[in-house]
C-alpha cells in the first residue's frame, strides 16, 4: 500500500511516498517548475531537472525530460535514458513504449521485448 503525504516547504514542492517494497522513503520534489527525488532525509538523489515526474511503479520511476520519456532507479540514478516519445509506469518488468508514432515493450534494462509496430499498447 502506497501513502502520500502533500506538504509545502518555500519554493519546493515535496509529495512524500513510502512503500512497503521500498526500503526507503522517497520524496518527489518540485523547485522552479522542473522534479526530482529526494532521500528521506531531503537530499537530493536526482537532478531536479524533470518536467515530470511519477511514482516508482515496478522499482522504476517514469520521468520526462524536454520532450523525451525515460525510468529513473529508486536510487535515483538514470535506469532508461529518456529516449520515448510516450512511455507508460512499468508492471510486472515490463512497459509500454512509444517512438517514432508506434508502441512497443521493453524490460527494466531498457531492451526491446517487443516491437514497436503497434498503434496503441497498455502494460
């Protein structure tokens, strides 16, 4: 079960998260309109650079950077560089992808399970 608790700090954003998969209490963190991820104790652990930002799903966390989506690790480190024009939370090690218009899956590693060639796809 997933708890989130909202709460304002000056000019940033915190959005609590802590699961009971996680060994750690993550906070999303918005400052001057771009997220990132804090530690439970407020450090930073990844850039604030993201235009957005999701919940972990799957141990991975979705993030858009500029127009590209990609998959933080909940150490905050790059998992999947952001290489998809559309990208769906992971579900039991895979996620939907999207690139060049088609749909497609790939696994944690980032590796193309299946194609892209589909007009639509959900995990």
């Amino acid at each position: 079960t997933m708890k989130t608790i909202p709460f304002l700090l000056s000019t940033l954003l915190l959005l609590g998260i802590q699961s009971q998969l996680m060994a750690q209490t993550l906070f999303l963190a918005k400052k001057d309109g771009l997220w990132g991820l804090l530690n439970g104790k407020g450090t930073e652990i990844s850039a604030i650079n993201y235009d957005e930002i999701y919940a972990p799903a799957d141990s991975l966390i979705r993030v858009k950077y500029g127009m590209k989506w990609g998959y933080l690790s909940i150490n905050g480190l790059e998992a999947i560089p952001p290489a998809y024009d559309k990208a769906d939370d992971f579900s039991h090690g895979y996620a939907a992808v999207a690139k060049d218009g088609l749909w497609g899956f790939i696994d944690k590693t980032g590796k193309e399970i299946i194609p892209f060639q589909f007009e639509a796809a959900k995990g």
